[in-house]
C-alpha cells in the first residue's frame, strides 16, 4: 500500500496503527483524542505526538507480524483489531 500518496482516512488510520506515526501525525486534528483502554484519553496532537515517541522508542528492534489486520473507518474517527 503506497501511503505516501493519496491519503485517505483508511490509509492514514493503517499507518497509525501500524506504528508509522511520521505519516498519520501531521493529518492529527490540533484536539485530537486518543481514548486508551485502561488510561486516561490524550487530548491534543502534541500529547499524541509524545506518546508515539514514546511508543516508537519502545519498539525500536522489534518485529511484529499481525495475521489479521482491520481498519474500521467512520467519519469522525477510525479504530483498529486484530
């Protein structure tokens, strides 16, 4: 999937999922919400931003393959399962 053109909703959504933040982050809403299960929801595009630094850092070297991956796309958000 080429993401760097062409970006739709999906398209932005599988790259956030997938832990390439350098392509979804700049299409964030300044009041973006980020309602994590078990913690309190990150208001902002900076305090997102921060997280995925810190998620990124985390899971420098590791390999992940995901044997299902769905993007679930509405017009005011998007989610993903495995």
């Amino acid at each position: 999937m080429d993401l760097t053109t062409d970006l739709t909703t999906e398209k932005i959504a599988r790259a956030f999922s997938s832990h390439r933040f350098e392509l979804a982050l700049p299409h964030l809403a300044d009041d973006v919400v980020w309602t994590l299960v078990g913690a309190d929801p990150l208001i902002g595009r900076k305090a997102v931003k921060k997280a995925c630094e810190r998620t990124a850092a985390d899971l420098a070297g590791v390999t992940t393959e995901f044997q299902r991956f769905r993007t679930v796309v509405g017009s005011t958000m998007a989610s993903r399962g495995r």
